[in-house]
C-alpha cells in the first residue's frame, strides 16, 4: 500500500494526491462519502445518477409493477388532500 502525507487546511480540506486520484478516477465535482473507523479516515467515490437515469429507473419500475400514469396522478392528489 503506497502512503502520502497531507496537510489539512484552517478549513478541515485536505488534497488527494494525483496518484491517487489517477488510480481511481477521481475529478473534480465528483462525490465521496466520507466515514471513519477507530483511526482512520475512509473515503469512497460514489457514482450519483444523472436524472436522465432517475427518470429511465422510475419508467421501468413502473412499467415492471404495472403503475399507471393514473395512478400516479390519483396518488398525488390523494396525499395533496390528507397534507391539506
């Protein structure tokens, strides 16, 4: 396991070293989940779907249940009555 030494900024950021970031394809704008154990600290790069995919998952899942636009919408204006 190769080690680097990082120097932690007055704002708590620290910089990945490009090796590293190389080696998992890291860039800028990406998203890590951060979490620790005894000591420590873990990150993991995380892939956030794009809406595009979000909107393809929802259509599929729907179609697979056999949900309707109808229903949706009746869903909707059931939940809008109990908020109200």
């Amino acid at each position: 396991m190769r080690v680097s030494i990082v120097k932690v900024t007055r704002k708590g950021q620290v910089t990945i070293p490009k090796a590293i970031r190389d080696k998992l394809k890291i860039n800028e704008g990406d998203y890590l989940i951060v979490s620790f154990e005894n000591d420590f600290i873990i990150f993991k790069k995380v892939e956030i779907p794009t809406w595009d995919e979000i909107f393809k998952y929802g259509t599929d899942f729907s179609k697979d249940k056999g949900i309707t636009k109808r229903d949706i919408i009746k869903a909707i204006k059931e939940v809008r009555r109990n908020i109200a």
